[in-house]
C-alpha cells in the first residue's frame, strides 16, 4: 500500500473495495520480480506466420522434374544446398551472386510471384527484378511478365493510354427535316414558372427549336415536341437522343411506333454521339449569359433564337433560316431596306424547281481530327474493362469490370453486365488480359438507384433456372386470389395502380389510336422500344 499516494481517487478506492473482499494482504512488486503476472500482463499477439513450409520446398524440389533438369544441365548457376528455417532444411540455392536464391518449384512459383507483387502492384520490369533478386526457376522473366499482364487489379487502378476511336460520320439524310436530335437542358433559374429546355436541331438545316417546360414528365416532352415541332415541320424518320428517361420510357416509344419514326439512343457517358444538340446547348447558353441582365431568360430567348438562326454557318454556307424558308430574315439592325429587284413569280418558278431538286444536304465538318487509339486486341478481347465516368472518389480504381463480350463492333461493344446486355462505346473500353489457367471472376456491379429483388419465401428446388422461363408473378403460395396475374407487381408483391391524372389525356391525343393515346401510364406489354445498329449511336 505504500507505492499508492493519497487521497485516493474514486477508481482507486473502488478498485481497493473489490480486492479487499478476496485478500487483506495488499504489496505492491515490480514486475521483474514477479515474471509471471508480467508475462500475463502482456497484450496477446498471434504469432507471424511466413507462410512457408521449408520441409514441404525441400520436398517440392526432389520430386519436381524442372527442379532437377536444372541441376543437370550445364549453366552460369552456382547450385548447391543452403540450411533455412529452424530446423536448418537444406533448400537448393544459387549463390552466384552472393545471396542464396532457393529454387522454386513449379507449384510454388505463382504463390510466391502473388506475396510480392500483391504488396504494391508494381509493373512488368520492377516485378521481374523485385523476384529475380530473391529466387530463381527457368522462365522467371516470362512467367512474371504473363502474371503482371494478367494482374485484374492492376488492370482496374492503372490507366496507360484511354481507348480514343476515329470519328464516323453519320448517313446524310434524304431530306429536310427527316433526322432529328432532342435532348433537355436544366434546371435553369426559374423564369415565369419555366425551368427546363426542349431542344430539337434538324441535322440537315441545323433548324433549332427551344421550348421552355415547366416539368420534364415525359407527356410533358411529348406534348411539347408535337406541337412545336410534327405541326410545323411532319413527322421525321429518324429521332435521336440521349438515354434519358423521358426518351426510353414506353410513352415515348409508343408514339414513335404510332407516328412510324425510328428512333435512337447514344451510348452511356458519350454525349459525342448526340453532338448535333450538344453543339447547339454550348452556343445557346453563351448567348443567354452575354445577353441577360439578370434570370429572366425566358424573354430573351426568343430574340436569342433569332440572332442563332440568322447566323451564317461556315459548313453550310448560308444561315439556317436560309435553308428553311428561301431567303435571309430581316433583323432588327437592318437599318437601310434591302433593294428589291422586281422579278416575275412565272418565269422564276421552274428556275426555284430546279434549285430544290439539285438541293442536298451538307455534313457536317471536323475542326481538327484528334489522335485516335486503340489498344492491340480490343476487336478479339473476350473480357474488357469499362471506365467510370461518373464522378468517383480519389482511391476508385478508374475501370471496372471485367465483363464478358456478347458481341464486339467498330463504335460499341454489346457487354453481359450483371445479366443484362447492354451497348458500351468502344472509347470506354479496354481489353482485358486475363489468366486461362486461372477461373476469371465476372463483375457484376449492383444496379444504382433500385433496391435489390426479394427472394421467393419457397424458392424451387431447381437452383440453375432456365433463363428463357418467363418470371413467375406468385411467391410459390398456391393461385393469385387478388386477380393481379398479367399486371404490374411491385418488389414486395403489390399491385401498381397509374394514379388517375395519367388515364385520360383524350383532348391532347385528339383522334389518335386510343389503345395507346387514351393511357398515358398503361401501355401493352411489348412495347419496349429496341437499339437501332447506327455506327456511332
């Protein structure tokens, strides 16, 4: 009790309470005189293990066959037996540098290559020299460069050159206004309730039209785009846009279908292949920040329409309002009249017949070609990695993957991701150097944004289903006593009912089929709209 000076504290005078209904004899002894309970004392450790069976090497060595070739043959090694561990196992060691490097045997060769570069993922050439330093078997160099090769991590985290594929042009189209892009622009500063841009660009004019949306519903869009754009200038052929959901939903496919017009959809992460409106947003929002003089961009953006379609384009030659309606606008910095020179609408009718007929649409030009690049392979690759250009952490490898190729082309690559096919751009996409002998694990990264399925409470015994046997709608409890059979369940086995707002839209559609017109939100099964086999789409 001497070596405790008071007063005491709470925890001490507690813990001198506890002690004291055991023993009233309380010492105090230094802990080298008392071995024991300092031994005790100490915090438990596990004890390291290297990992290696020196008597299990030994015996490797004798039985391996490539082991003993090498002690036969005539080389610049210096072999002979070295003591390790320590019951002084004697392993078959060169010494011709002045460290014994034990020879490997062939089942060895791979753990030991993994315990090494698995501690930093280091390249072909540092990895060779970090495990011929250190051991020796016939064919180190090319067994290293192979499994460095093959490494999946090292493929994931380090990027030596991105996949940059050459530019395709698109097919000019046969007439005007036969081949649009849509695409949506916002939220902007809320301007008399509107938000939201609808942008539609004819491909052959360059015609833009913006209208300002108060919501991005897909009626909403569908509504906009028929009474700006099909009223004015008919139906197109062809419609492209990007993989929004108000694009990909089945009332937009439905109206496709019912207006007969083809549509297409970009790739994911590749606005490039919409860049006829993504061009036109970059000139769009630089007119309104040059001409507004505070949020009220609604009025003026009528008079930043006119300015952008009166502008002459250097690839066409002429304005976009030139190849719409004949002849130039007048704008309001005409401040002398333009000379008109009197002509007679008889004689010049079969001149203006000749000039529409002899009329063809322009491609478009590339201001510059950039270096394209294509990793050696990728064409035969059957594994790729995909790149990640959503927004990710500083330590997020920059690919992930690898997938498996359904099918490969020059622009995209049909991949197997997590059970479903889906279109990737080639300029995502890298090949992946997987090892044969080895099983390749297939990434399947979790659907963002959806929670995950429930199991069945009784699921079949059947463990590998067909895949081609449709889904079954009841949990394996006998019939669906609710009638639900052919609707649309819920994850949790639920009816989903279209809320009311969306079942009537009859003065919109007008006389239009009302199969699909008159339910906005129940369109008939099959209707999934599919991916056109555009080049660069």
């Amino acid at each position: 009790m001497a070596m405790v000076k008071e007063p005491w504290s709470a925890r001490q005078q507690r813990q001198l309470a506890f002690v004291s209904e055991f023993t009233t004899d309380i010492q105090h002894v230094a802990g080298k005189d008392n071995v024991v309970a300092d031994c005790l004392s100490w915090s438990i450790v596990d004890a390291v293990n290297l990992g290696v069976d020196y008597g299990q090497m030994a015996a490797d060595q004798a039985s391996d066959p490539e082991v003993q070739a090498l002690r036969a043959a005539t080389t610049g090694l210096q072999l002979q037996e070295v003591s390790f561990g320590p019951s002084c196992t004697p392993l078959l060691c060169d010494v011709s540098t002045g460290v014994a490097r034990p020879v490997v045997p062939v089942v060895w060769q791979r753990r030991i290559f993994e315990v090494l570069h698995n501690l930093s993922h280091p390249g072909r050439k540092a990895s060779q020299k970090l495990l011929s330093g250190r051991f020796v078997w016939h064919g180190l160099k090319k067994d290293v460069r192979d499994w460095v090769n093959a490494c999946l991590a090292c493929q994931r985290a380090k990027v030596h050159k991105h996949t940059k594929a050459p530019l395709a042009p698109f097919a000019v189209p046969e007439r005007r206004f036969d081949d649009v892009n849509v695409d949506l622009v916002g939220p902007l500063p809320p301007s008399r309730g509107y938000t939201h841009l609808l942008t539609i660009v004819d491909r052959t004019t360059r015609w833009p039209e913006v209208i300002p949306l108060t919501s991005t519903t897909t009626a909403e869009v569908a509504r906009a785009f028929i009474s700006a754009w099909v009223s004015r200038f008919g139906v197109p052929a062809d419609l492209s846009s990007d993989r929004g959901a108000q694009f990909t939903s089945e009332l937009w496919a439905a109206i496709a279908r019912q207006l007969g017009v083809t549509l297409h959809w970009t790739t994911a992460y590749h606005p490039q292949a919409n860049g006829m409106c993504e061009c036109f947003h970059r000139s769009l929002k630089v007119s309104l920040r040059a001409a507004l003089q505070g949020d009220a961009w609604f009025d003026t953006l009528p008079w930043v329409l006119l300015g952008l379609r009166t502008a002459p384009k250097a690839d066409l030659g002429a304005s976009s309002a030139e190849l719409v309606y004949g002849q130039p606008l007048h704008v309001p910095g005409e401040f002398l009249p333009s000379c008109s020179v009197p002509w007679s609408a008889t004689c010049q009718l079969p001149v203006l017949r000749d000039g529409l007929k002899s009329f063809a649409p322009v491609p478009t030009t590339h201001h510059g070609l950039p270096r394209s690049h294509i990793h050696p392979g990728l064409g035969e690759a059957r594994f790729v990695f995909v790149r990640q250009d959503k927004h990710r952490g500083p330590l997020q490898p920059p690919y992930e993957g690898p997938f498996r190729v359904v099918k490969s082309g020059e622009k995209f690559f049909v991949l197997d991701i997590g059970g479903r096919s889906d279109r990737i751009t080639v300029d995502r996409l890298k090949p992946a150097h997987v090892d044969l002998d080895s099983p390749v694990g297939v990434a399947c990264p979790p659907r963002r944004g959806r929670p995950p399925a429930l199991r069945s409470r009784n699921p079949a015994p059947d463990l590998n289903p067909d895949p081609g046997d449709s889904p079954k709608t009841d949990s394996g409890m006998g019939p669906d006593p609710s009638g639900a059979a052919g609707k649309k369940l819920g994850r949790f086995g639920r009816v989903i009912q279209t809320p009311r707002r969306f079942c009537c839209h009859s003065k919109f559609w007008g006389g239009l089929c009302s199969e699909h017109w008159g339910e906005i939100g129940r369109i008939p099964c099959g209707n999934t709209p599919t991916f056109s086999d555009s080049p660069d789409r």
